[in-house]
C-alpha cells in the first residue's frame, strides 16, 4: 500500500482537521446516494467505484489523523468478531 503521509499532512495543514472531518461526511454520504442509485439502476458500476475511491482516501486520511496501529488493532478486532459470526 503506498504511503500517503505527506498528502494526508499538507491537507490538514491547508484545510484544518474539522474541514477533513466535513469533508468525511461528505465523501460517504454521496457513497451511501451513490450505491442507492446504483441498486436502482440509475447509475452504473463506475459511479460506485468513483465514490469508493473518495472515501477510500478519506479513510486513509482519518486513520492517520487517528492513527494507523489504533485503526489496524480496531479492524483485526471486528475480523475476530466478524469470524466468529460467520462460525455459528
């Protein structure tokens, strides 16, 4: 995965970690339209990936800001979870 620390630091620096927060919301709320239109058929596939790709990079953002062993050690935790759902 390539690392994007630098990105993710000179936009915090431009905008401000409240207007990254916004900008968060914002990116996941045209997913969540996004995959409405789509099972809807209003929209094709690319929209969807188009949105992933925004948020995917919000997520990357957020969990520097957060920081990343905090967001890994969260994720390996819901997988256990998510794992021992999908065994009963």
């Amino acid at each position: 995965m390539t690392n994007y620390s630098d990105l993710y630091q000179k936009t915090i620096l431009k905008w401000g970690k409240t207007a990254q927060y916004d900008q968060a919301i914002e990116e996941c709320a045209e997913l969540i339209a996004s995959l409405q239109h789509f099972s809807r058929g209003k929209v094709d596939d690319q929209a969807v990936i188009d949105e992933l790709a925004d948020v995917t990079l919000m997520i990357g953002q957020l969990s520097w800001m957060f920081g990343q062993e905090r967001v890994t050690l969260a994720v390996e935790n819901k997988i256990e979870k998510l794992n021992l759902l999908l065994d009963e």
